[in-house]
C-alpha cells in the first residue's frame, strides 16, 4: 500500500522520499527510496525526514514491540520452552504527531480486529494525525498480502469514510485525492 502511495503521490507532482522495510517491490526510479530493516532504522530515518516534509503517510505496520536483547548469532534449540523479553518500540506515528505543525498532513493507518471504528477514531485523536486508514481483519481482500484493500478512512472534519474493495492502486488516488484536497485547504 505504501508503494502504491508513494506513486500516486509523485504521479501528483510531489517530490516522495519512501521510506521501507525489506520487500520485493520497486518504486520508481524517481523516488528517492530509504531502506531499513528495524523499527529502530524506520523511526531515525522518518524523523530525518519529518521537518521537510509536507505530506506523510504512515502505512508501515510496525512492531509493537521489538527484543530487549537482539540476539547477535542464530539462538541454538537447546530447552523445551524458550522466553524472549520484550521493549516497546518507539510509536513512530505519536512521536511524529507531537511535532506536527500546521501546513503539514499526517496520515496514519490502523488495522484492527476489534471496535475497528473506536480504536481508529481513539487512535487518530491520540497521534494527532489528520487521517486514519482503518483496514479492518473481518473484510477478506484487505490488508497484506493482497493486491486489493477496503477501507475506511477517518479525519478529524467528517464522518467515516467507507470505500469498496479495489485494487491498491486505486484505494492510493482515494486516499492521496483527500490528501491533495486538506492541503489545499491548510
């Protein structure tokens, strides 16, 4: 879904610094792309980033919680049970929401299995973003692993909203169409 943004973005005319974890995907030659392989390499490199940036779109789902001490070589099977104790990461979207300010657009998304509405609207208050993509687990065709999603978007001015499931390349004009329209109107 990312991707699918970031191309929509620049088809729109907007300079997209993408900003991804390990994937066969490809952006366009055009996009400047900045891979990383942590929670920890993904926040350094999106608050690097943060202060020039106009729009930003949150869509990596990003590990709650990451090991308190990473292992440094593979983890030998040894003993019948095993415990790895965990930290939480730091919350990307929230840290950069607290920096916002007012010309720029923060989208986040949520994926939910539960009170998918509650948590979204909770969620979009809580990270101060403009917008929350709300993918939900019931809907089949959503989320990973598909070239389509469904979703609904929320944003602090309107009442949810619903949208069939298409291609990704069709949800990105959805959501990139709201993005270009707020900023119009910041």
């Amino acid at each position: 879904m990312g991707y699918a943004i970031a191309e929509e973005l620049k088809e729109n005319g907007a300079t997209v610094i993408l900003v991804s974890g390990p994937t066969h995907l490809k952006a366009s030659s055009e996009i400047k792309t900045i891979p990383v392989r942590s929670a920890q390499e993904m926040y350094d490199a999106c608050n690097a980033e943060f202060d020039n940036a106009d729009i930003i779109v949150m869509s990596a789902a990003v590990a709650d919680y990451t090991p308190k001490e990473p292992a440094t070589e593979k983890i030998k099977k040894k003993a019948e049970d095993f415990t790895i104790e965990l930290k939480k990461t730091t919350d990307i979207l929230g840290t950069l929401g607290k920096r916002k300010n007012s010309s720029q657009t923060l989208v986040g998304f949520a994926l939910e299995t539960n009170n998918e509405l509650a948590h979204a609207q909770d969620k979009l208050m809580r990270k101060n973003a403009d917008f929350i993509v709300l993918n939900s687990m019931q809907d089949a065709g959503a989320g990973f692993g598909t070239d389509t999603n469904k979703i609904t978007i929320l944003s602090r001015e309107n009442a949810p909203k619903n949208y069939d499931l298409k291609t990704k390349q069709e949800v990105a004009k959805d959501i990139c169409q709201l993005i270009v329209e707020h900023q119009e109107n910041l």
